[in-house]
C-alpha cells in the first residue's frame, strides 16, 4: 500500500508539473485524415523473430481501422524497415551498430513482410520503404501526404518508444497533428510502451481511445476528391 501511495504522488507531481508547463493541449483535428501504419512487418508482430513481440492485439485493432478508413476513403500509407545485404552486414547504417537484431530485417525476408493479418491492398495502399525510426526520415512520406492533400495523420504500429515516437515526432515537425489510437500500437515491454504513450500525448500529439479513432472516421465530411 505504502509503494502504491509513493507511486500516486509522484503520479499527481508529474501531471502538475506538465501541466504547468503548458503541456498536453489537444490537436485540432482536420477532415481530411491519411492512416499511417508503421512497420507492423513480421519482424515486429511476431515473437520469434529477434526484433518482434506478440502484436497480435494490435494487428487486430489496426486492421479495423484499415477498414474503417477506407469506408471513408482515407488513404492507408504503410511503411517497412528493409536493408540490402550490404546496409545490414556494412558499417553505413548508425542504428545497425546500437540495435543489431535489426540486421535481420533484409530484402526479401520473411521478416520484412507486412503481417498477412492486415488487410493490405497493393493497388490502392502505399508502401514506403525506410531505414531508420522515422518514417518521414529519407523517405517521400511528407511529399506524397502533401500529395495526397492530408492534414492529419492517425498513426499507428510498432514500436511505441521506437519508430512510433520517431514517427509521430517528424510528422508534428512535418506540420501535420497527430492521433494515436491506443490499441493500435504496441511494443516489446509495458515500461517503455506507456513511458512514450506519456510522452507522444502531452508533447505531440493525442493518445486516443479505439471508439475515439473509430467515431473520427465516421463523422468526416464526404469529400468528392478521390484518396488515392
């Protein structure tokens, strides 16, 4: 009882410092929304790969919202972790050297596929192949949102406190507002996955409830401007 008190108040502290702070203000949410999965690959959602955890809630929960999107013709851009042979056994990748099991996920690989439990459509989806965090890093991800006349990313995938984070960091810095439904991300332990939840909500964008996600997509306005 004692450790549950001393965990409250520190609880109640840290809300009363960012709120000082003037964080954790809510985003304002446009009508014209893209669905951004990230690197939900085999690699990620499944445990038997080096990098992966059983991500199977949250392949379900995404891949509801997938349809959902689609109902409302939102376009769904999802995106990979892929290294040639010579990325993953070279010395050209920084992040290769901290996070090696990641030099599994090579062309080709049962490792870099999407999960085969999301609904994925290669004529209408896009794709986007990257080799760091971010999906915006090095990629055209912020030209084909503009493209494509976003101006809100719902984001999500794997992992929360790594390619999520990165993610929802440089579409903010990308001039786009962010939600992150809940249920859709995931990672390999709880620490790290509610410390970046934390983080991602008072400083860039919304964490939101599965139902919240749901009831955004419902409510958008019809738009005659095809989403692809």
């Amino acid at each position: 009882m004692a450790e549950q008190a001393v965990s409250s108040h520190h609880g109640l502290e840290t809300d009363r410092t960012y709120q000082r702070a003037g964080f954790g203000a809510t985003v304002p949410r446009g009508s014209r929304p893209a669905l951004v999965v990230v690197d939900l690959t085999r690699g990620f959602t499944e445990p038997s790969f080096p990098s992966g955890a059983d991500l199977t809630d949250v392949v379900t929960h995404t891949s509801r919202l997938i349809h959902v999107a689609r109902d409302h013709a939102v376009p769904v851009v999802f995106t990979a972790i892929s290294y040639t042979p010579a990325e993953a056994d070279g010395t050209s990748i920084a992040w290769l050297h901290k996070a090696t099991g990641m030099r599994a996920l090579r062309d080709g690989s049962e490792a870099v596929a999407l999960d085969p439990r999301l609904p994925y459509d290669r004529t209408n989806d896009h794709l986007i192949i990257k080799k760091s965090a971010s999906a915006f890093f090095g990629t055209g991800l912020a030209s084909l949102l503009t493209g494509l006349q976003r101006d809100t990313l719902l984001i999500c995938g794997a992992t929360t406190s790594g390619c999520v984070r990165a993610t929802a960091v440089d579409a903010v810095q990308s001039g786009f507002p962010v939600l992150v439904p809940r249920d859709c991300v995931g990672d390999r332990a709880p620490g790290p996955h509610d410390a970046n939840l934390f983080d991602i909500h008072t400083k860039y964008g919304d964490v939101v409830e599965f139902e919240d996600a749901l009831g955004y997509l419902h409510h958008l306005p019809d738009h005659t401007t095809a989403a692809h």
